[in-house]
C-alpha cells in the first residue's frame, strides 16, 4: 500500500466528483490543447506555402484576399493583370525571379494553375510518376489530387470554370496527366499544374467559341520558347498573379509602393498579410482560450473544494495514520499527492481529448476546406499544460494538506 | 517497562490528570479504571505519545518519549505501541490486508505480506483480507483493529473502553481475545475503561480519583 495507491483509493471513494473534475479539467486542457495545435499548424503551413515569395502582384483589390488567392489557393482572384505590365515589372533590377501564375478553373475542386517550370521548383517538387507537363494542355498533378482526387497518368479530364466543383465545362480541351509530383507538405499538393499557355487556350476557345481554333494554335507554339511567357509572350495577354522574388531587401520598401501608386496592378506582402490573419485568426482563438481557462480554473477550484470537504470526514483517518506512525509530512504529501494525481490524470486525458479532435477535425476539414489539421503531433507548449496541471493540483490541495499537517491526533481520537 | 513519573495534565489551566509515579513491567496487563471524565483516555493518549503531558515524563523500553522530536516520535509511536480506539477507526477506503500493511509502512517497517496473512490467519480473518471495512460486522472489526495494533509486534497495547456498548457475551469475548493476543504477542497491555463488568478480571488496576468538573 503505497503513497499513489492510497491516493487513488481515496479518490475512488468519491467517484462522481473525481470524475466531475477530470471531465472539467479534460475539457479545458482539451481546449488549450486543440487551439495549440490548430495555431501552431496553421502558422507552420501558412510560412511553408509562402516561404520564400517577398511579393505577390495582382489585380487591385484586396491584398490579402490576392495572397490568399495565389500562394494558398483558397478565395477567389481579385482579377487579371496584363501580359505586359507583368513584363515591365520582370525587367526590374530589383526583380530576381518571378513565377506567373494563371488561375480561374478547377477539376473537382482543384485548382488548375497554369505556371512555369519554376513554380514547381520554388517548392523543391519531384516527380513522383511520369514528367512535367510540356505540350499544351499536358498537366502535372500534385500528390493529393492523385490519391484523393483519384486522377493517374493518361487520364483525360476536362476543367470546370471556377474555383469550386460544378462550374460550366470546357469540355473542348480537356487536360491530359502525364506527371504525378511526390508531396512536398505544400499547397502544391492539391493543385493541378499546367502551362499559362493552356490556360489561354481553353479560355481562348471559351470566349470565343470553336472557331479560333488557329488563333489558339499560334499562341500555344509560343510557348516553346526559353523563358516563358514573361520573356516572350503577347503582352496584350493576360495572368492572374506574380509571386515575386527580390534580389535585395531593399526591394521591400521600394517596388510595392512604386507598383501600387505608378500601375494599374496591385503588390502585397505575404508576411505581413500573413502576420494580419493571423492576427485575425488570434481573436478567436483567444476566445476559446479564454473559456478554456476558465473551465481549467475551476476544475481547480473543484480540485479544492474535493478535498477540503473530504477533510471533515477524514480528520479520523488522519489522526489513525499518524497514530500508526504518519508523521506530519507524510500526512501533508499524501494530500498534496491526491490533489497533483487528480490533475495530472485530467490534463493526460486532456492531451488526449484534444489531439484526438485535432485528428477528427483534421480528416473532416481537409474535406470541406483546405485547411490540414494532425492529431498526431506535439507541440512543445504542450508540456507546459502538464507542468500548470501538476501546480495547479498542488496549489488546490495545498490548504487542505495544511490543514492535515496541523491536525492535533489526541484532540481527535478523544471525540471519536 | 512502560513508566511515567510525575505526570500532571491540564486543558485549558484545569487540571485532568496528576499522577505521580506508576510503571508496568513486560507483559503486564493493566486496567486503567475510574469514573467517567478522570481523566483515563488523556492518560492513554500520553502512553501512547499521542498527547505530551503538561509536565512529567514517560519511558517506553528505556525510550524518554519526551525527546522524540516530530518524525522520530512518530516512527517510535508506530513501531513500539499498538493502539486499539473505542471507535476502532478502520480506514474504509482501503481492504483489511491494506489496513494492516498501511501500519507497517507508517512505521517504517518493509511490508511483510506474510506477516499480515498470518496474522490475519490467527484471528479467524483469513477470508476476508480483502473486504473492505465498511463490509464488516462489528466483532469482524473489532478483530482487525486488534491485528492493526499487533502486526508490528508492539512493545505495549493500548486500549481505550474496547468492551463499550457490547453485550457481557461478547464484552467478555472481546476481552479474552484481547488479552490471550497481547499475551501471545508478548505485549505489555493497558486498557482504560468505566466498565464495571470487567474490573474485577484485572490482578494489576490503577485506579484513577474522580475529578470535581469545577475544581481550580
Ligand atoms: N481537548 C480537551 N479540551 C478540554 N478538556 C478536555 C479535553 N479532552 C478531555 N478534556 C476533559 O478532561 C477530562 C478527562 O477527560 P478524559 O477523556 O481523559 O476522561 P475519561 O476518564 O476517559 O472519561 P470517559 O470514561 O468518559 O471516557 C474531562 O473532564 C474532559 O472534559
Ligand atoms: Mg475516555
């Protein structure tokens, strides 16, 4: 029979409130937990997708709907910008690299993202299966589209106009799979590649019914060329966004004010816009956090009022131990004991309830929303919630177990 | 064996309890008798090193318990006295095998299972070394504060009014029993008690002066 045992008899005896207060302090730890690992996830995503891109160019609008829109692909576009425009800002010294991007179609809902070799490269992609995609309407696909989407190589599909699934078909020039890229943890996973070329070209033949049939064919040999549309394309043609790369810092304070005061497109920030939904995102969360201490809070009260009440009728049991040969501080860390125990059982179950919801949630929202969400995985915070479990049983139980410690055994017994 | 030698104790500035000199040898069996409130239960407690005297001291095997500090008394306490309470005070939130080992540990003995089952063996308890207390009947009880007290093979046993509220049957069987495992043991026994019934069982009796309520 030894100090643990006997704690947990003792908190058996009593077993709708110990488990009213597991349940409490579960729920709030869960809590916490969960909106750890959603923050911590969604930091580390968001980062990765935009690792790298200083700038993104688009239409005027919203900029973080156009980061939203071309480095994660969720949103829609806020527009075109032309050809050209996009060449002019390419031939900026302060301009070390730039990828076009061409949006507007989906394939049951991927995103069908015409680019360049370079897009691809940014994220360090390889091909899993097959090749690149070269020829026009040629398309790679990312990990994800394959196993979840169910698309191999050679098969022929047809995008939807939109971003979401059950947009009008362009049934004419359906995209054929020749690649399939291995994952890489990005937004890339989930996106159909395939030249800005293609993109004209079914929207060419879209807009402008069967009969531009050569129009479409001349624009797609243009793309043969080495350095790709911003090198060689028609500048009267049009994309959606640049994700930009600078050759120095400097860059940062001067090109997205000179873009957006002196040309029709707009520049924004990743990292800040990224830093403001976060900052968005933030006042939710701390919301939740907010409840979630509340409800650990009393758990600690109720931690106290357990074993403060359980004194009453234990001042007997007490006083036998001690007259057994308990000395006071034995007394003091049995109590202490039950308190600490109590919590540190809530708080494991807490880790528990919180990753396995991260999990459900997880495997549910990367259906219905691009968001990715793992249950299986720590985030060092994590310990810290053990370590306010363990001070908060401690600190609970701490005028109880003072309270053992001083009870006088002969005043005791003689009532008894 | 057991000695003390000018006790006096007061609560709150009266006095309960003045003796001046009185000792029990090894394996003595002591009755502790007089009227109710003179003061036998606080002479227990100070026999037992739960209660310090207001002035006087007590020897326990050549063992001043007076100069037992904090922890050391404690240990002494558990190794040395067994104690058997009117209320009897089994912990109810553990077995009877736990209630006796929990007195080895609280003693600062190695937890001997054997020693618990044999002794458990002794007293008729064997089938019920994992019941819990509350399941008891009260005689069963009785018998597992008995070898609460004993497992530790404790110099003396203390018991305060064991034959209260019992019928003479089993106030007589509850005393044999008593007395035939402390002798076993080769415990010293002291019990402390009013009752008439059982005073005269008793070769060695202290007996103790009736106090007046009021007296200064
Ligand atoms: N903690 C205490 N505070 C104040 N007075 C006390 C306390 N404990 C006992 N007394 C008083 O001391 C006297 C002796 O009490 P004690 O319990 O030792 O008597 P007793 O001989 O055991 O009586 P009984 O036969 O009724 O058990 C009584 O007058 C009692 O009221
Ligand atoms: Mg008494």
């Amino acid at each position: 029979m030894n100090a643990l045992a006997l704690a947990i008899a003792y908190l058996r005896r009593r077993p709708l409130n110990t488990a009213l207060n597991l349940l409490l302090l579960a729920i709030g730890v869960g809590t916490i937990a969960l909106l750890l690992l959603f923050t911590d996830q969604l930091q580390k995503r968001l980062q990765r997708d935009a690792d790298g891109i200083d700038m993104v160019v688009g239409a005027k609008g919203s900029p973080m709907q156009l980061i939203l829109s071309s480095i994660f692909h969720v949103d829609i576009p806020t527009g075109n910008v032309s050809l050209g425009n996009a060449q002019t800002l390419a031939a900026n010294a302060m301009v070390r690299e730039i990828i076009p991007l061409a949006l507007g179609d989906s394939f049951r809902g991927y995103r069908i993202v015409g680019s360049e070799q370079n897009y691809p490269a940014h994220y360090r992609a390889e091909l899993a299966d097959g090749a690149w995609w070269q020829e026009p309407l040629e398309a790679t696909i990312g990990a994800t589209v394959s196993s979840e989407g169910g698309l191999v190589i050679g098969d022929i599909f047809a995008g939807a106009h939109g971003m979401a699934s059950g947009g009008a078909q362009h049934a004419e020039t359906p995209y054929r799979v020749v690649g399939v890229m291995a994952p890489t943890g990005t937004v890339l996973d989930r996106l159909i590649l395939t030249s800005i070329e293609s993109v004209w070209e079914v929207h060419a033949i879209h807009d402008e019914e069967a009969d531009a049939h050569d129009d479409t064919e001349h624009i797609v040999e243009s793309q043969s060329g080495s350095g790709g549309v911003l090198a060689h394309g028609d500048p009267d043609q049009e994309v959606t966004a640049l994700l930009v790369k600078f050759r120095n810092p400097i860059a940062a304070a001067q090109l997205p004010r000179q873009i957006n005061m002196q040309t029709p497109m707009q520049a924004a920030l990743p990292g800040y816009e990224i830093a403001r939904l976060m900052q968005l995102v933030g006042a939710g969360i701390d919301g939740f956090r907010a409840f979630a201490v509340v409800l650990v809070i009393s758990a600690g009260l109720g931690i106290f009022a357990a074993l403060y009440n359980a004194l009453a009728q234990r001042r007997y049991d007490i006083a036998v131990m001690r007259a057994l040969g308990a000395t006071r501080g034995t007394i003091l860390r049995q109590i202490l004991l039950e308190g600490v125990l109590l919590a540190v059982v809530g708080a494991v179950l807490g880790l528990l309830l919180g990753h396995g919801t991260a999990a459900l949630a997880g495997s549910w929202l990367r259906q219905e929303h691009q968001i990715h969400l793992v249950g299986l995985t720590w985030v060092h915070e994590e310990i810290w919630l053990i370590v306010m479990a363990v001070a908060l049983g401690a600190v609970a139980a701490l005028l109880p177990a003072l309270q053992a410690y001083r009870i006088d055994i002969s005043k005791v017994l003689a009532r008894g | 064996m057991l000695e003390v030698a000018g006790i006096r104790h007061s609560y709150q500035s009266q006095l309960v309890l003045d003796l001046p000199h009185w000792r029990a040898d090894e394996g003595d069996q002591w009755l502790l008798h007089g009227p109710s409130g003179c003061g036998k239960s606080t002479l227990l407690h100070i026999l037992g090193g739960l209660l310090t005297p207001s002035e006087g001291i007590v020897t326990l095997a050549g063992t001043e318990l007076g100069t037992l500090r904090g922890a050391a008394g404690d240990r002494y306490r558990g190794r040395h006295i067994g104690i058997v309470f009117q209320q009897l005070h089994l912990i109810d939130a553990i077995t009877v095998r736990q209630n006796l080992t929990l007195a080895q540990r609280f003693a600062g003995l190695p937890v001997d299972e054997a020693r618990a089952t044999e002794i458990l063996t002794v007293l008729g308890l064997a089938d019920k070394a994992n019941a819990f207390p509350f399941a008891l009947s009260h005689g069963q009880a009785q018998r597992v504060a008995l070898a609460r007290a004993l497992i530790n093979r404790p110099a003396v046993v203390l018991a305060d009014e064991p034959t209260s509220n019992l019928d003479d049957e089993n106030a007589a069987r509850a005393l044999a029993l008593l007395r035939d495992q402390a002798r076993a043991h080769g415990s010293a026994l002291v019990i402390a008690s009013h009752d008439g019934r059982i005073k005269d069982a008793f070769e060695k009796r202290l007996e103790l002066p009736a106090r007046r309520e009021a007296a200064a």
